[in-house]
C-alpha cells in the first residue's frame, strides 16, 4: 500500500491519498502556491518516513528511495506517462529490477555517504568495510552526486557525480602509526612477579612522549592519544603528531618546520656500549643520521650502524614509564625482547582511497578502494582474465549460432488500406543480415543499401515519396555506404523484467522526402490517427477507477551507448486542392495546415544517450521529441523555402553556386544559368500560390478544369502548353462567368437566394478567372525556363520503382502484382479522368490495338500513347451490352459485342438482341473466346453489383514481397 502527498503534507498531515496494490486513484493539487512535487511512503512498512519529492510533469521512470527510522532504504519503481493530457503515475516493486546506484566499500574502513546538498544528517548512510549497499537519491530533484567520507577518522571528503564515469579525487584520511613494544602485545606475557611490578600492568606498551623534557618513554596503548602518535615520511623521518596542530584537512601536507621528529638526546654519535635517550627535535639535514629511521627485522633503527631502539636491563625493562634509548644490537639473529618495535597502524589501510564510477550495466557504482589494494587488484586481475577468457571460448564455441541473410534484390513492402488502393511501396535492396548468438553474447549486422518509398497513390504528381538524395557531382561526395545500418550488441540478463545492450548503432544516409498532403492523411487512416480522437471521447468517465491490463509492471530497456544518426533530410511539402470528405475531417484534426515548399534542407543532429535505462515508451517518446525538436530548430530553413514568399533560400543557393563557379573556374555561363533558374523558380512558385489563392473563389467546375490542364502539365512536361490552355481557360471562364455561376446556383441554392448568390459569384469569376489564367500561364511558362536552365543537381532522377498495383480482382479479392494489369488500371484512370468509381478488371492485346476491360465499360483502343479519350475506337458500356460472342467470317475470327434492343417509341430497353453488333478483328480464336468470356463475366459482375448493398469495410493490408 502506498500512500502519497504533496509537499505540504508536512503541514497537512491529512492531505494525502492512500492506494492498495493493483488500484488507480485521481490525485489534483489541493495548493497552486506550493511546490507541485509529490511525496511518497510505504504503509505496510513501520516507521517508514516520506520520500523526497519528486515532478510529474514530464514523462520518464527513476528509483523513489524511502527509509525507516533506522535509515534502512525501500525503493519503488516510479514511471511517469502522458496518456491525452493526463499524467499517469505507476509505482511498481523493484525485486525484478536493478537498483540505480550501488555504493561498493571495498577499503577496510567504513564509509559514510550522503546526497549532495541533503542536510538531514538521518540521510547519511554508513557501509561497512569490505561490503556493498544498493541506493537511490533521497531527493530525486537534486543532481546525483554523492559525498564520501572515512567515518571517524577526520578524513577529507570527495564529490563524485555518478552521471560521469571516471576517477575522482584521492579520499584521504588520518592513519598514524603506533611505535609499539612486540613482546608486550603477545599472547603469552609472563605473569609472575618483576620486582615490584607486574608485567600485566605494562601489556601493551607504546613509544610516547613526557611533554615536560621531550623525552621518549614507554606508555600504555591510549586509542586516539596524539601524544602516542607518528606519522613516517618520505624520507624516513618519524614526525611526531602530539607536538603539531590538529590538521582540518588530512589531504593537505603537513609543513616539516612545524612538526618535531625522533632523534636522540646527545649531540655525538652513540658509541659501542653507551646509550642515548631518545626525544623530540626540530628537523635538521645535518643530523639526517639520527633522524632517519627504518623498521626492520622486528627492530627499529637509525642511520647509524649496529644500533637499535631499546630499553634498558633487558625484558626488565618493559614497564609504563621506563625510558627509550638508542643504544647497540645484541648481535645474535633473534634479538632480545627489549629491542623488538614495530608499527602498529592507527586504522587499516593506508590512509588514500581511489573513488571512481563505474557502469555495472544498468547500476552506477561507486567504488571506493585502497590503492595499495588497488594494486593489488591490478595484478591479479589479469590473470584471472586470462583464465574466463579460455573458457568463455570453450562455451562460445559449444553454444554459438550464426545465421547470414544476403538479398541482392531486396524485399518490397505495400500497403493497401480498406478501399483498396495501394498507398505505398517500399522497396528494400542490397539486404545483408548478419546474425551471432553465443552464451556471450547476440550480434546483430544490418546494412540496407538502398531504401525507396514509392507513393503509389492513382493521379499523383510526384511518385517517390522517400529516396537516397543523390550525390551532387561538384562537391565529389561519394554516399557509396548503406542507406540504412544496424549494429547491436546484446547481453545476456539475469533479470527477467531487464534488456541489456551494449550498443545499438542505426546510421542512415541523406534522405529526400516528398509529401503530399492526400497520400499523408490515406497513411494517417491506415495507421488510426483518426480513430484515437473518437474513441476518447466515448471512454467512460469512470475509466480511472478500473486497472488497466497494463499495470503490471514494464519491461525496461539498457544501452550503454544508443546513437541514432539521420544527418540530412531534403523535405518538401505538397498540399492537395481536391481531398474527400473524410480526409478533410481528418486534416481538421491536425491543428495545423499544411505550408507548400519545396527542397529545404534540414540538417539534424544525432539522437545519443550514454547508459539510458528506460521503458520502451519513454525511450521511442525520447526519441521522436528530440527529432521533433530538431526539426523546429530548422524551422528558418523551412520557412526559406515556402512558395508564397517565392522560396528565397533556393534563390540565395541558387546565386551563391552560380558566384562559386565564376569564382573558382571563371564559368559565367554557370552564373547566368543558376541566376537564371532561380529567378524563374521563385517567379513560378510565387505566380502559383497567387493562382491558388484567387482560385478558391471559383466556382467547382471551373477549379476542377483548371486543375485537369495543370496535372496533365505536370506529368507531361508541357509546361507552356498547360499555360496556354491555362489563359484560355480562364479567359472564356471569365467571358461566361455570370451565366454559368448563376445556373449553377439556382441548380443548387434554388429560388431567389441561389439566383443572386450564382449572380454574386459570376461578378467575381468574371475578373478573377482571367486573373488566374494569366497568373497559371505566368506560372507555367517560368517553370519551363527553369525546367530549361535545371542542372542535374537541381532535379530529382528518382523514378517509381513500379506502377501502382490493381488491387481489386474480378472476386473482389486482392491479387497478385502484374505489371500488365498495372500498365491497364493507369490507362484505365487516364480514360476516366481520375474518377475512381469504375475500376479495372482486365486487358488484353489485340494485333496492334488493345481491349480494356472495367467494371462499368469495355474500351477499344488504336495503338500510340494518348493522354486523353482521343485514342477510343469502340466505347461499349455494360447498359448497353446484350452479350459478348466469338464469330467467324471467310476464316477470320471476330469478338461480336451484342448491344441491347431499344424501342424506340417509348425509350424503354426491351430484352433482346439487337442489330446493333460491332465486331473487332483478333488474330486467334482462342484470344477471341478469352475476351468475350472476361466481357460476359465483367458484364455480370455489373449487374450483380446494382443488385447489391453496400460491403461492409475491409481491414488494411500489409503486403510482403520478395
């Protein structure tokens, strides 16, 4: 159970929400003046106290970290989702997921840690030496950043953010040394009686100081007396700390002229059999003799040769209080117990800690290490690498799979949606796939060399929606690589709920990308855009108070490097003029109307993130954020290259690559020619967003007319015939305005009111439609000087790789691809003039003319490439047709068409032949019993279809080929 509150709660102890596992609550600020962060606590733990508090105005999971009173730590995971314009919060348990940070002690001190900027001293954490502790941030709002210190030995402290994996500043803390006597530290002391002491009275016996004469004297062990302190330098002296000021900061050198070191009392050498008390002095390079001090063999000498430190009268000697002198070596191998010393360290360790971060998959540890252990590590590490990468291998090579892929050819990828049309297809080639599964390991190698989206929309004027953008052949770049490639690493988890990659890499080449505005609301349908919107408006309002399937808890995603690169994209923008009702309700969802421009070149920077760990929603929402935001970065380009303002940043390039080429090669006829397309590409761009502007105005029939004359300009080519007709349409539209706008209204409006409506419209057309006749022409006749001028580099080679399919059988299933029948279904829409009620069904050769077989009519067509009904010889619609035979004439086969008696009195179709029957000539008879069954079947298909009820929608389809 958890229970949650704002941060107010403090004050307002009776301002949270309790939840039970697996239920949903709605929680709104009680208070706008505070702080939104929300606060966090466990119930069914004692004692638990609130987390910090953390933002839920942003989508993203982390680790809620929350304590007893104790200070033991309890995690929940917390994932933050936008669903509409809800956030919504889901806590889940953490036993399947790794923790966020980890603290590893290997030292042999204990370590004590907080969160930077935290000063509640509850939240310092202690870890014992030579052990770890699983953490995350008590004040999640707060940067990650850890202080350490050594607990209780006045150390140093060290800041490590653990969003940066490298070695932090040296930990340094207060490790003096003990100058002890060994044989009053040994286990079997002898007890019986010395004189008038007793040796247990003197167990534990150390070097310290009288600090009335400076004199050295045995004392029993203190913990912490400074007095009994030392501190060994570099070069071998013994500095005393008692005769020093207490030190702040452990990692700042001591100065020698303020310390007293070991010496002896005499100012001569010692001789054979005299001794010399030990006291303090001032350091002196002369005296470097009696200063410098080594521990060996058990003993502790000087410069000097044959002389140790001792007590006096033997093991008698060993007492509190007895004094210490430098007096001869005993000369034997085991030297007696009155001249044993050692150092004993004040802690262990050697008083410098290494503090670096480390990734440990998705954890970022904190290691905190002795360098001398460090060293330590070092060594034996190597060997132990050696060893696990042996068997590693042996493993490898039991457990490894590899599976290669090669398509030279590609796949091809269509998509049709329910009507069906085919929207688009995406064409794949050069596919090489690389896959290696090892116990180690997965490896996953994909290059695509070459990608295209084809739009395969009936009609349209641009029929590559996505290519490879060619390379310029001045700039001598050479986009030999892939167009798509795909490197991943993954390995194995022992967590069920965790993926981990090493990397994934997917770089891309420069992309052009074409979109028009129908075929991006037919994708927007087939993908459900339209349908969110409706279904949230019929969600039930109590929606929140039922758990969603989804509760459970996400399965989350690490990459230790993710790098997604798409360097450049050439985007252009085409809006449609004529869309159906639906797509336009469709567009009306889009809050945002579509601009017309052409070639603006948006450079992007690559999405990188280091060591993210996140569900799979949160990371795809990254992703597209930090695209879309890309692309707003580039929104100056964008508007450059708008038609309305005449698309002055193809200009400018245009003139700036004219200016180059005078400049390096002296080429003016270069110069005139890029001045030259510039200048006729703004004009024609500028005159036809005028046109479009004034047309609106038009009446429908006049629009769809001049539409007709600049489509069929755009995929002929004839820019300046299209433009003529463009004029002398719009002339004779303006001449008949009034009659035709004022018929057209009392058709549709009726009465008076549609009469002065059509009336009203007809005035305007009269001046508008020569206007716009003038300003198409002016349009289309720059366009063809730009189309003159058009270097290589400014125009797209790219075709479509194929045609678009037929996608509606005689069955009403969806066939097969065949390059025939797509050859007929565009003749077909030529015929028709872009009307999509009649559909194709077959076609068939016939000697040097062809039979087109659709839903409504049969047509004979003359052999040559019309655009228009020109190249119809015979137009026999399924009305008119009786039935279709195969007859015979002095040995030449014909496919007799049967029209349907009419009586002519009445105008009412009697059933019946004819004598009404056109023949057409086939060269086989086996052609010939082809096509009039195909026309009989189509026929019936006709009239069962005026029979029928409208079908029920279809689902989209996929479509998979090889």
């Amino acid at each position: 159970m958890v229970k949650l509150q704002g941060v107010e709660g403090a004050s307002n102890p009776e301002g949270y929400i309790s939840t039970l596992p697996g239920s949903s609550v709605v929680f709104h600020w009680p208070r706008n003046d505070y702080d939104q962060l929300l606060c966090v606590r466990l119930m069914d733990v004692p004692n638990c106290t609130w987390s910090g508090g953390f933002e839920v105005n942003k989508p993203k999971s982390f680790h809620v970290n929350m304590r007893d009173t104790l200070g033991k730590c309890f995690f929940l995971r917390t994932e933050i989702s936008l669903k509409g314009a809800t956030y919504q919060i889901s806590f889940t348990d953490t036993d399947q997921l790794p923790p966020p940070l980890r603290i590893d002690n290997m030292s042999e001190v204990p370590i004590q840690f907080w969160q930077h900027g935290v000063a509640d001293l509850r939240l310092h954490t202690e870890v014992k030496a030579v052990s770890g502790l699983d953490y995350a941030c008590d004040e999640p709002t707060l940067p990650p950043y850890i202080t350490l210190t050594v607990k209780g030995a006045g150390s140093s402290e060290v800041t490590a953010d653990m969003n940066f994996f490298k070695e932090y500043n040296k930990l340094y803390y207060e490790n003096f040394i003990y100058i002890a006597a060994t044989h009053t530290f040994s286990q079997n002391v002898d007890r019986k009686p010395v004189g008038k002491r007793r040796l247990e009275s003197c167990a534990e016996l150390v070097l310290d100081v009288d600090p009335k004469t400076q004199r050295v004297i045995l004392r029993k062990k203190e913990p912490g007396k400074r007095s009994q302190l030392w501190r060994m330098t570099g070069t071998g002296m013994l500095c005393h700390e008692g005769s020093s000021p207490p030190q702040s900061k452990p990692a700042q050198p001591r100065p020698l002229d303020t310390s007293l070191v070991l010496d002896i009392a005499g100012l001569a050498a010692v001789s054979d059999n005299s001794f010399e008390p030990l006291m303090l002095r001032r350091p002196d390079s002369r005296r470097s003799t009696t200063q410098t001090w080594y521990f060996s063999s058990g003993m502790l000498t000087c410069g000097l040769p044959r002389l140790v430190v001792q007590v006096k009268r033997g093991i008698a000697g060993l007492y509190d209080g007895a004094e210490v002198v430098l007096g001869p070596d005993s000369g034997v191998e085991q030297p007696g117990p009155e001249q044993q010393f050692i150092n004993q360290k004040m802690r262990p360790g050697s008083g410098v800690l290494s503090v670096q971060v480390l990734p440990d998959g998705p954890t970022r540890v904190l290691q905190i290490s002795d360098i001398s252990q460090r060293r330590m590590m070092w060594s034996s590490s190597s060997t132990e690498q050696d060893g696990s990468k042996e068997e590693e291998q042996k493993t490898e090579l039991e457990q490894e799979l590899e599976v290669l892929v090669n398509l030279e050819e590609g796949l091809g990828v269509s998509l049709v949606n329910k009507v069906p049309e085919e929207l688009v297809f995406t064409t794949m080639s050069g596919v090489d796939v690389h896959f290696t599964h090892t116990a180690a390991n997965e490896v996953l190698e994909l290059s695509i060399q070459n990608i295209q989206v084809d739009n395969q929309l009936l009609g349209t004027t641009q029929p590559v929606m996505l290519c490879v953008t060619p390379s310029s052949g001045d700039s001598g770049a050479n986009d030999s690589g892939p167009a798509l490639q795909v490197n991943a690493v993954k390995v194995p988890s022992k967590l069920m709920l965790t993926e981990l990659f090493k990397h994934l890499m997917i770089t891309t080449q420069r992309f052009t990308v074409i979109i028009e505005e129908k075929l991006l609301l037919k994708l927007l349908s087939f993908f459900g855009y339209g349908k969110a919107e409706v279904e949230l408006e019929k969600l039930d309002e109590n929606l929140h108070e039922r758990p969603s399937e989804d509760t459970g808890p996400h399965k989350h995603y690490y990459f230790e490097n993710l790098k997604i690169s798409l360097p450049q994209i050439k985007l252009s923008v085409l809006p449609s003029h004529k869309l159906p009702p639906d797509l336009k309700a469709l567009k009306g969802t889009l809050g945002f109307p579509l601009i017309r421009f052409e070639d603006a070149v948006i450079n992007m920077y690559p999405f990188t993130r280091v060591h993210p760990y996140e569900t799979q929603e949160i990371i795809i929402n990254d992703i597209l954020k930090h695209f879309r935001e890309e692309l707003m970065s580039q929104a100056a380009q964008i508007l450059g290259s708008v038609d309305f303002l005449g698309n002055p940043m193809g200009l400018l390039n245009d003139v700036s690559e004219g200016v180059s080429e005078l400049i390096k090669y002296g080429n003016v006829s270069g110069l005139i020619r890029n001045v030259t397309h510039g200048v006729s590409n703004s004009a024609a761009k500028f005159a036809g967003t005028l046109s479009d502007g004034l047309g609106k105005t038009m009446d429908t029939r006049h629009q769809s007319e001049r539409e007709y004359i600049r489509y069929h300009g755009a995929t002929s080519g004839e820019h300046l015939v299209a433009g003529i007709h463009g004029l002398a349409h719009g002339i004779i539209g303006g001449m008949t305005s009034i009659i035709t706008s004022t018929v057209e209204g009392v058709k549709t409006e009726g009465g008076v009111s549609g009469f002065f409506s059509g009336l009203g419209k007809g005035l305007v057309g009269t001046v508008t439609k020569p206007v716009v006749g003038a300003l198409d022409f002016a349009s289309e006749t720059a366009q063809t000087v730009r189309d003159i001028t058009s270097l290589s580099n400014h125009r797209l080679t790219v075709q479509g790789v194929r045609k678009p399919r037929c996608c509606k059988g005689p069955q009403g299933l969806l066939p097969r691809y065949s390059a025939t029948q797509a050859e007929g279904q565009e003749q077909l829409f030529r015929l028709t003039d872009n009307i999509h009620s009649e559909f194709f069904i077959a076609v068939e050769p016939i000697d040097t003319y062809c039979v087109l077989i659709s839903s409504k009519v049969v047509y004979f067509l003359k052999p040559g490439d019309y655009v228009d009904r020109e190249g119809i010889f015979l137009e026999v619609k399924y009305d008119d047709l009786y039935h279709c035979l195969v007859s015979k004439d002095h040995g030449k086969v014909y496919v007799q068409l049967t029209k349907k008696a009419e009586n002519t009195s009445s105008g009412v179709a009697i059933p019946g032949p004819s004598h009404q029957k056109p023949m057409v000539h086939v060269k086989s008879e086996s052609l010939a019993v082809k096509i009039s069954q195909e026309i009989n079947y189509a026929k019936s298909l006709y009239c069962e279809q005026q029979l029928m009820l409208p079908a029920d929608e279809n689902e989209d389809f996929l479509l998979l080929e090889f």
